[in-house]
C-alpha cells in the first residue's frame, strides 16, 4: 500500500473511533504533527506501525489489498 492510501485509512480508522490526531498521538507516545505526517502519506509509520494497527483495529491483511 502507498503512502497516501496507508494515511486515508489512518484518518478513517481514527475519525471512526472519534480520536482527535493529538488523542492518537499520545496512545501511541507520539505528537499530533506526526500523525498529520501520517494521514498525508508524508511519512510512514514503520516504527510504530503495529501499534498503531492495534490502536485502530486495522488488519495487516487490509493493508496488503
């Protein structure tokens, strides 16, 4: 999966559980800035791609479409 469409899914996983970008920033130790990065598929959140999985319900296996 491409950036971009990595940080759509971000953005709707978080939107869905009603999470602002500083309320998931802080589950996973991070600043809202990075999540942004995220979402805008600016960067990649290989580092804490698991968490991140876990904290917003998303199945590698989505990701792998």
């Amino acid at each position: 999966m491409n950036p971009s469409t990595l940080g759509h899914l971000i953005s709707a996983r978080r939107i869905e559980r009603n999470l602002t970008q500083a309320q998931l920033g802080r589950r996973l130790g991070l600043d809202q800035s990075r999540v942004s990065q995220y979402e805008r598929g600016e960067k990649i959140p290989s580092k804490h791609l698991k968490q991140l999985y876990d904290v917003l319900g998303i199945n590698p296996a989505e990701v792998e479409q």
